[in-house]
C-alpha cells in the first residue's frame, strides 16, 4: 500500500519544503499539464530534472499531455522513476511504454473517467501499474466519483488473471474518508492532493491515510 501526495496542492514557490514535508511517502506525484489535453498548465521537464534533485522520494509523473508519444519517454530520461500517460492520448502505447522502461522507469498508462479499460487490457504485457482516475483529470480539489470503483475492480481482476506485479493507482478526491473504498476495490497506490497538502501536517496525513489503506491489504 503506497501513499503519492500531488504536488498539485503543494505551495509551488516553495517546492523543495514541500518535497521534504512528504519525505515518508512513497512517491511525489508530479502532474504534469499542457493546456491541450486538460484545461490547466503545470510543469514540465525543466521543474522535473530541479525536483529529482531535492526530492527525498521518487517522483511518479503523470503525465496529461497531448502527444505523450513524443514526450513522455523525456521524463525517464530525465530520471523520473515512474512516468503515467493517458491512453486517450497515446497513438502508440506499446511503443510509448517500451520506450519509457527502456529508460529506466517504471511505466503506466491512465484512463480517465469516462474512458473504459476493456480495450486496454492486453497493455498490461508493457506496463507496471494503471491509473484509474477518480475525477476527470485537470485540477485538485474536485469530489471522488465512486462510479470508479466498479473499473479499480475490473483492473485488479485483470492483473489478477495475468499474474505478474502490476500497481493499480487511484487519482482524485482520495481522502480518509474515500481511500478505504478504492483499496477495498483493489488499488494498491494512492495519489491524494489536497487530502495531504490541505492539512496542517502532511506526515500525519500521509500516516493515516497509509492506515486506512493498510486496513484493506490485498
Ligand atoms: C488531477 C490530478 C490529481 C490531483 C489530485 O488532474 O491528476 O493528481 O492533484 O488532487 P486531489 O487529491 O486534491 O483530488
Ligand atoms: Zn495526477
């Protein structure tokens, strides 16, 4: 069970103490936007390459970018440990993916919400987790859909099936109140935003919600 706050919700003016804030998580949860495929604009290779210098954890970028193709293998090079991008944007995923390991990361593909994971199912073969996304992608602080649940489902039977040691990820909305139901559904990381960022501390936030996940171990 694997905890990856979203720098998100982070103070952006002060993304070193920030960084060092979650230093008992698993992850940072680097979101990466391009005004294109989402209505918002983050961050890109620049900030990542700053960040992997200061960060006390591995950076798990997710990427929701146009022309992941193109981009996404960057953020391995770069030495971003785990690097996530959207199948509804991918044109080769296989290659995508390939090219991402062959960098030295682990790799994932992510469906939003409306987007069913079915057709998806053989990427397991190229992949190290799965991101199912709990709100539709672009901004922090929006309501956990629980009509999700039924996919975290669908996802974890499926790696389940083909056996192997594939991560299912949950993004949106995660908080005490939600993670118990996503890893109940079969999600073994835990993206939160401001569920971790929005407290007073984020150590203590990490540590319950780790708790709570750790109450549902698959
Ligand atoms: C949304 C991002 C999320 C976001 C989550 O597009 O992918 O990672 O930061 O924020 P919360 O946990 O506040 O929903
Ligand atoms: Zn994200």
């Amino acid at each position: 069970m694997q905890i990856s706050p979203s720098i998100l919700s982070a103070d952006f003016a002060n993304l070193q103490s920030e960084l060092e804030a979650i230093a008992t998580a698993d992850w940072a949860h680097v979101d990466v936007m391009d005004n294109h495929f989402v209505p918002n604009l983050t961050l890109g290779p620049p900030v990542v390459e700053a960040l992997l210098k200061v960060s006390p954890v591995p950076l798990d970028c997710h990427l929701m970018i146009e022309d992941p193709d193109r981009w996404a293998p960057g953020y391995a090079e770069a030495g971003a440990q785990s690097v996530t991008f959207h199948v509804e944007a991918a044109t080769d995923p296989v290659a995508t993916a390939r090219a991402i390991r062959a960098a030295g990361a682990r790799a994932a593909f992510a469906v939003k919400p409306g987007t069913d994971f079915a057709p998806y199912e053989d990427l397991l073969a190229e992949v190290d987790m799965v991101l199912v996304m709990t709100v539709e992608p672009g901004f922090g602080g929006q309501s956990f859909m629980a009509d999700q649940m039924p996919k975290v489902r669908q996802v974890r039977e499926a790696v389940r099936r083909r056996g192997g040691e594939i991560w299912v990820q949950v993004d949106g909305g995660v908080s005490a109140s939600t993670i118990e139901q996503c890893a109940e559904a079969g999600a073994d990381v835990f993206v939160a935003g401001s569920a971790v960022y929005g407290k007073d501390s984020a150590a203590d936030a990490v540590a319950e919600l780790r708790a709570l996940a750790e109450k549902h171990r698959h």
